[in-house]
C-alpha cells in the first residue's frame, strides 16, 4: 500500500513538472513572435596570415642561417676568394637617409617611366664634360646597308658576308660589329615568330640579344641553339619576384639573403654558364653606395656559385656620373673588369619620347659612356654592359621607318664600344596580363630587325686601341 502511494506521487510529480516545462517553453515562443529581433553584432573571421609577411620571412632569413651547396662547381681559387663567411672586416654600412629627406630632396637627371608622351624634367642637360683618355683610334663610318633594314623587309635578305668583312676590317684596325639591338620579352603571343627569327640568325652564325622577364621559355630555346652551333649569343633572365633588396638591412647581410632567394627561383632548365641573371630593377639613385656595397657581395657570391650576374638595372638617365666614384662602387667595377665574362652592369636606356630617341642625348640613351669616362679615369677595364631595357616609351614606339632609323643609329653607337653586349628593346609580349598597343607595334619590327643583323655591319676599334667617349661621334638621327 504504502509502496502504491510512493508511486502515485510519482507520477503526480512528473506531470506537473513536464507541465511546467511545456509552459515556460511556450511562453518563450509567444515572446519571440512579439518582440523585435536584437540587433546582430558583426563578427569578422579571423585574417589569414599575410603572404607578404611570409615572403618578407623567406626572403632575408637569419644571418646565420647556412648557405645550400653552390648551384655550380667554381674553382678552387673562387671558393677560397669568396668564403660563405663574410670577411672579418666588411665593407662600413652607409646611414640610409630619412625617408622624408629622400622624398624632399632634389635631385638632377632624374628620370622615370612614364607612359605617353609627356617630356621628362631634368636639373640639368649639360653634357658631363670629358675625361682624358689615352689616344684612340677614332671610328670609321660604317659601310652598313642599313637602308634596307629602314625600308620594307627585302625578299629575300643580302646577308653579308662577315667572314671576309672581318678579314677586311683586321687590315684596317678595326674589328667586327654585328647588330646588338635585339627584344624583351615577356609572355609571348605568337612564339613562332621569335623562334623563326632566332633561328634564322643562329643559322648563319650572327648573335642576337634577348632578355626576357618571368618566361624561361625563349631562352631556353636559344639557350639550345648556342649549344649546337657556338654562336655567342648574349641572353638574360629576370624575375619580378624581387625587384629591389631590403634597404634597412646591413648590404652585406642583405646581399647574402638576397642571393639564395634569386638562387632558389632560377628556372633550372637555364644553364648559369650561358645565361646572365639579372636581379635587380630601377633602384633607389639615392642610396647608391648601399647598393655598390651589395652589388659588390652579390658579385662575389655569384662568382662563387657559377653564375652570370649583372648588376642594378638603373632607370634610364640614372644613377648620377658622381656615384661611379664611391669607393665601394670602384671596387665593384674593378671586381667586373678582372671578370667580364662573368660580371656586368645592366641599364636601362629610353628617350621616354616616341618623338626622338635623341631627347637630352647622352643623358638618358648614351649614358653608359658615363660610367666608361669614370672606369678610364681610374685605371679600370671598362666593363661589361647589358641594356636590358631600350626603348622610346611605355607604350608606343614611333611609326615603323622612324623605328628602324632610330634603332639602326643605336646599332652603330653600341656597336662601337665591344663592352656593351646588347641592348633588348621594350617590350615584345604582354604586360601584367594585359596585350598594349606596344606589344602589336614591336611585333612589326620583327622581319626588319632580322634583315637589320643579316644585311648590315658596325665597326670598332681593334684592340687595345678604344672608341672615344665622345657623344658627338654619333648624332641622333632627329
């Protein structure tokens, strides 16, 4: 009886309790109904951690951190020239100036890259006066046919005969120049084109000069064809992964980091032996003794593991005469003189105007014979050069004859001065994606600059005899 009623109550219990619930449950409900919903408060997801600063990360490593093996096997008297250690006693690190004085300060013969047609401004368009050079030889004029490369493509080419056009010259003192001016290229639209052309040239023994920015492709075809024939063609690779070192860094530190990142993006189809790499692109003029300092790191560093390397790629009209003389900077161009084959100076060289290629002439195209007076003045081996970039502007060319003219005439200034290994004009490809007018306009030179390098030849001095680095020896065409 009594175990009866325990039970009772037991379920007595549980109805009212689950009563209870359904109730309040309800109550809660009907609230809802009525009352405004709160307002939402945003909750953002976390950010994903940055790209930038893992790149930034990977990019200068700890100073400490050891170097991988060298991509190439060097000498013994480079290793032990070029330890992995820095020497005891490097190179003082320059006081890197503040920003709001570099953004203040004027400047002279500064240039960048614009697009259209606006003129440049400069401080000054004095021609730097001339230092005095041991007596040279002065050039002849060429005896090129250039007027068939300026007019329509001939059917077929008059490719001359330059064997017995150096057994000629060499009577005379003088030695061969074949055509430097050749293409930068990016991401090609009709590659047939190109490999037709290099091709073409490779087969009747003449060198071209191409560089090309983030695509291996075309310079491993070269590449390829220099191989089997020997013909010297000059070719240079870059990539827009880093264009410019960390300024903040001591130069020493920041040139060893700096180097096992450009090592570690060199395409591996490439061979180090026949392809010059080029690091760096239009650079701070201002800080110009930091980057002879790393400049001259990099250069042994790249001596040390096998490579080619030319160094800064200065904007047209830069840096200024005065920076050649920085200490740092004349080690920099000894080291290049005792290495020519191995070590260069890239430039850029654009009139920034499609109206004259002349514009402010030697300033922007034809100052390399600045950093030439320099290395006279003090006893060193004018060095190595690449001009990587060459061009009128951004994005347009002059109308075809008026191309060909100004190319032909700057094949003839370069021509002269055997250190300048080419010039690659701006740009055959597309840019950040994107197909410019240029790229159409470039792609129309292609035919003449083939008879341009087959029909014609330039002259140079023999040596040791030098071309003067005299501007005036070569009048602009306009």
């Amino acid at each position: 009886m009594i175990a009866k009623v325990h039970l009772i109550r037991r379920n007595k219990l549980g109805f009212f309790v689950t009563l209870a619930l359904w109730l309040l449950v309800a109550g809660l409900t009907l609230t809802g109904c009525v009352s405004e919903p709160p307002a939402l408060t945003p909750t953002l997801l976390p950010l994903p951690p940055e790209a930038s600063s893992e790149a930034a990360a990977a990019a200068y490593p700890p100073p400490d951190l050891g170097y991988p093996p060298p991509a190439a096997t060097p000498t013994a008297e480079i290793v032990a020239a070029y330890p992995v250690v820095p020497s005891a006693e490097p190179l003082p690190a320059t006081t890197t100036p503040a920003a709001d004085v570099l953004v203040t300060a004027t400047v002279g013969n500064v240039y960048f890259p614009i697009v259209g047609e606006g003129q440049p401004t400069a401080d000054s368009t004095e021609t730097p006066s001339p230092t005095a050079a041991p007596t040279m030889l002065p050039t002849p004029e060429p005896t090129a046919t250039t007027a068939a490369a300026i007019a329509s493509l001939a059917t077929p080419i008059s490719v001359v005969d330059f064997d017995a056009v150096r057994a000629e010259l060499a009577a005379q003192g003088q030695q061969l120049a074949y055509n430097k001016i050749g293409f930068h290229v990016t991401f090609l639209e009709d590659r047939q084109e190109l490999d037709l052309y290099m091709q073409r040239l490779d087969s009747e023994g003449v060198p071209f000069f191409l560089k090309s920015v983030d695509n291996a492709e075309p310079l491993y075809k070269a590449q390829e064809l220099m191989k089997v024939s020997g013909v010297p063609h000059t070719l240079v690779y870059r990539s827009t992964a880093h264009d410019v070192p960390d300024y903040n860094m001591d130069p020493i530190l920041a040139a060893e980091a700096y180097w096992e990142l450009e090592k570690a993006i060199w395409p591996p189809e490439l061979d180090p032996d026949l392809v010059w790499l080029e690091t760096m692109n239009e650079l701070d003029k201002n800080r110009s003794e930091w980057l002879a300092q790393f400049s001259l790191r990099s250069a042994q560093l790249a001596l040390r593991d096998g490579f080619r390397w030319a160094a800064f790629g200065w904007s047209s009209g830069e840096p200024e005469p005065s920076d050649w003389e920085h200490p740092a900077m004349l080690e920099l161009l000894r080291l290049i003189g005792q290495n020519p084959d191995r070590l260069a100076i890239a430039l850029h060289e654009y009139s920034y105007t499609t109206q004259d290629i002349g514009d402010q002439y030697p300033h922007k195209v034809g100052r390399f014979l600045d950093l030439f007076r320099v290395a006279d003045a003090h006893g060193i081996p004018r060095p190595t050069v690449l001009i990587t970039e060459w061009g009128w502007s951004y994005d347009s060319i002059p109308a075809e004859p008026d191309a060909m003219e100004d190319i032909a005439w700057a094949a003839r200034l370069y021509g002269a001065y055997p250190e300048v290994k080419g010039a690659a004009i701006w740009n055959l490809g597309r840019l950040d994606n994107l197909l410019l007018p240029l790229n159409t306009q470039v792609q129309g030179l292609v035919d003449n600059m083939l008879a341009l390098s087959l029909d014609s030849y330039f002259t140079a001095p023999a040596p040791p005899s030098q071309t003067p680095l005299d501007a005036g020896m070569f009048p602009p065409p306009r």
